[in-house]
C-alpha cells in the first residue's frame, strides 16, 4: 500500500483496540460523572505531546466544563524546538523528582476527585510521581499509555515501576513501539505516530460517557457549542456560562490551600 492508506490502515486497527475497552472507558466514565455532580474536578495531566489530550478534553469545541487541565508549558512547550524553552530542557524536566508534587501544591484535592494522566511511555519520572501523588490522597486515576510502548521501554523512576502501577484504571492508545506506524521503502526508520489518534479516540469516547451520565443525571453538561449548530447568541451564552461554571469550580481548588480555612 502506498504510505497514506498504510497509516489509514493502520489507525483502523486503532478503532478496534480502542472499541475492545469500552468496559473500561464506562468504568472511567462513572467516576468522572460522581466527581462532577459531586461539584468536583477531574484533574488531567499530561507532559510532552500528551498535553494534547489534556486540551482534547477540555476546553474544545463539544466539550464541558469539570475537567482541570494541568498543563505546565516548561514541559510542553513546543514551538521553540531549540534555545531558550527548547525541547531539550522540557525532555529533562519531565523527569525531574519531586516537580509533580511542587505543581499539585497549588490545589486543594479532595477524594471525591478523580485524575486523568497520559503518558505514551508512561516511563517519565512526573507523570509516573503524578499518579503516585494522586493515589496518596486516594483520588482515583485513569491513565492512558501506549502499552506495547510502555511495556518495551524502561523506566526512569528509581523504583522501576511506570505509570501503570499507580493507576486504577490503564487505557491503551494501541500504537506500537516506537508510536510510528509507518516504513517507508528507504528509509530507516518508521514515520507517522498513532498515540495521539488512539488517545484523542479515547478522551472523546470518555467524553460522551460523562455527557451522557450528567444528563440523566439531570444535570445536563454545558457543551461548548459552534454558532453554526445553535446560532451565535446562544453559542455565546454557553461558551460564557461554561467558562463560569469552570471558574467557580476552580475556586474550590484554591479555597483551602495550605490548609487554610475560608473566612
């Protein structure tokens, strides 16, 4: 096959690996829905390219409010590729000890959260000392990895263990080592990653679950929503009550940090 229909090819093997988890994603989807009804966030992490599926959550298009995306941009920031805020310092950072802790320092968990961690490895020091932060309050995390990636890949945490070791739930983007999908005659090495396809699958299949939950719930989410599909008024009264409702719900994260009492 020429090199598009491969990789064409190759992310319907995705959908198949992704359908394959729907227990697992209603699973996820229950306890987002509790945390969210509950007045709670679900906390989502992510650093290198997996800040994608961070932002695929939310705030997007067709998305809803009760998701904390913790995106620090001293691990994400791409643009630059090289000199100040380059990738290299950004690839170092996420394996510095003790940054997951320093970040989650400036909220006031609850158990009623729930997180969200993706990391295609799932060897990088922060987000494996994310999970293992989140697990110590018992806040209950989904990650989502690259298994076959991960499960060939060594860890850089001093105890060995990977992402999937501090998690409840693991869910797998189904790309293969290495995240490309493609060779190409020629050529020595494969191109065209699939984490992020399979991942993006994920967060949006998780996505409808809670939507759906919250609305027989009787709390119908407040979905950021084109001016094409309900005409600008109203799309601009959701994106402002959405960005509301965000904002109280971000209150409460900063209400008792430091473990001081709200007057």
């Amino acid at each position: 096959m020429e090199p598009a229909a491969t990789y064409l090819a190759r992310c319907s093997e995705l959908i198949a690996r992704v359908e394959e988890q729907i227990p697992a994603i209603k699973q996820a989807a229950d306890w987002f829905a509790e945390t969210i009804l509950a007045g709670r966030m679900v906390h989502l992490f992510g650093s290198g390219h997996s800040r994608i599926l961070v932002e695929e959550m939310w705030p997007r298009y067709g998305s809803f409010p009760g998701f904390n995306p913790i995106v620090e941009l001293s691990l994400s920031f791409h643009n630059l590729v090289v000199g100040a805020n380059g990738q290299r310092q950004a690839m170092f950072l996420e394996n510095v000890s003790g940054l997951a802790e320093r970040i989650l320092r400036n909220f006031d968990l609850s158990e009623q959260d729930c997180a969200l961690v993706a990391s295609s490895s799932g060897c990088n020091i922060v987000p494996i000392e994310m999970a293992e932060c989140f697990q110590k309050r018992k806040i209950k995390v989904v990650a989502i990895i690259s298994r076959a990636h991960s499960e060939a890949s060594r860890s850089r945490h001093s105890s060995g263990k990977k992402l999937q070791n501090f998690t409840d739930i693991v869910l797998d983007t189904g790309a293969p080592i290495g995240d490309a999908m493609v060779k190409v005659p020629g050529l020595e090495t494969p191109v065209a990653p699939g984490s992020t396809v399979g991942g993006c699958m994920l967060i949006n299949s998780i996505k409808a679950e809670v939507a759906a939950r919250l609305t027989i719930a009787g709390q119908p989410p407040k979905v950021l929503t084109a001016g094409a599909i309900v005409g600008s008024e109203r799309a601009t009264e959701l994106f402002e009550s959405a960005y509301d409702e965000h904002a109280h719900r971000l209150a409460k994260l900063y209400e008792r940090v430091g473990g001081v009492n709200p007057k």
